[in-house]
C-alpha cells in the first residue's frame, strides 16, 4: 500500500528530474488541451448563445 511519505518522495523526484519550468509547462499544456477537448465536446464558448437563446426576443 502506498502511503502519503511515498507519494511525498516520488513528487519531490519528479520534480528534481524535470525541473519547475518543464512541470509549469506540462500543467498548462494539461489545461488548455482539457479546455480544448470541452470545447469540442459542446460547450459553449463564452459569446456564443445556445438554440434556445437565439430563438427569444
């Protein structure tokens, strides 16, 4: 069983292999690639209106 020291020490190594810039990097290309995959999904993108908006008066 994996406890909290072991999670502890396998962040602390990814993070010294990979270094900050490499993970802040990884973390945003994560977050628009979630973004984009939403999008494609249906989500609205903000100033577009649904069916049910654009048929209101």
């Amino acid at each position: 069983m994996i406890g909290p020291f072991e999670v502890l020490v396998f962040a602390f190594v990814i993070f010294v292999v990979l270094g900050p810039r490499r993970i802040s990097r990884m973390t945003r290309s994560t977050i628009r690639g979630a973004g984009d995959f939403l999008d494609q999904i249906g989500r609205p993108k903000e100033g577009e209106l649904g069916e049910e908006e654009e048929r209101r008066p």
